[in-house]
C-alpha cells in the first residue's frame, strides 16, 4: 500500500505527528505551506478569521497528485475550531483523488471543534472516502498510545475498520 501525508503544521506539533506516522508507513512527505506566510499575531486573528469561514489559502505545492496512493493521511492543526486555511488550500490542491482513502488527524489546544467533518465532507466532494479520524488535544499527544492508534491505522490500510479518536 501506497500512503502519502499531507500536512500544514504551523508551530511544529502536527509535523512531529506527521513524521512519526511518514517513519512507521514508509508513506511520501508532503508539508503544505502558505505562499504568503502567518506571523504569531495573523495567524490567530486572520488565520483564524479565514479558518471560521473555512477560507482556503494560496498554498505551496500548489498542486498534489495523489493518482499513484492507495492512502491520504491529512493532518492539520485546529484554527477557531476548524481546519486552518493552509490546510484547505491543501485539499483544494489535491488531485488524482477519485476513490481514494484517507485517514484524517488535527492538532488543538483543547478540542477539534467542526475541524474533521469539515475535512471529511471537503474530502468526499473529491471522491475520497474517510476511513478514520483522529484528534490529539495538547494533553493527549503525551499519551502514545493515541499516536500509535493513528500509525496502527494507516499501516492497517483499507484492512481495518474504521477508527475514530477523540
């Protein structure tokens, strides 16, 4: 199985996930990032303005085919409860997507908000279909176990049934 990860990690912790997850699958590392950056203080006001209203940035790539990936693992952080804009921008560079799986993770401080089934019906809209879920608030990432659920997931492939954390 073919897995490529997708992801936009703007203070680090959703790229450590990411990695963790690219080290045990062997899958591609794709890091999406905005063509205009944030700083600290627009990524919390504007960013999070653009996340509520589930805008979608510029990104770099600028477009991702995924034609040749059995698996799309996406991870983003949380935003004002939504994914952030790099990381729309990231499903609207996708391409080759049709029939394709994918396993979904965010990063937050406290809780995910609208930010997996926001992704999960973006996805759908492009032929993907979501086969888990997972969410890492600040205090779980120091549970392994919640990491590893997500790499047992993906390594598993379509094998397993569908697996949601919270």
């Amino acid at each position: 199985m073919k897995t490529i990860i997708v992801y936009h990690s703007f203070s680090g912790v959703t790229r450590g996930i990411a990695e963790r997850v690219r080290t045990a699958s062997g899958g591609d590392l794709v890091e999406v990032r905005p063509t205009q950056p944030y700083s600290k203080l627009t990524a919390y006001t504007l960013g999070g303005f653009r996340a509520r209203g589930r805008k979608a940035d510029a990104v770099e790539p600028a477009s991702i085919d995924v034609s040749a990936y059995d698996l799309i693992v996406l991870g983003t952080p949380v935003w004002a409860g939504r994914a952030t804009p790099v990381t729309n921008g990231a499903v609207e560079a996708l391409v080759g997507t049709e029939g394709r799986n994918a396993v979904l993770f965010a990063t937050c401080g406290s809780q995910t908000g609208d930010t997996l089934p926001q992704l999960r019906d973006a996805l759908a809209a492009k032929g993907v279909a979501v086969i888990g879920e997972f969410s890492f608030s600040a205090k779980e990432l120091q549970d392994t176990r919640k990491v590893e659920a997500l790499i047992a997931r993906v390594t598993a492939g379509d094998e397993a049934p569908t697996a949601v954390g919270s």
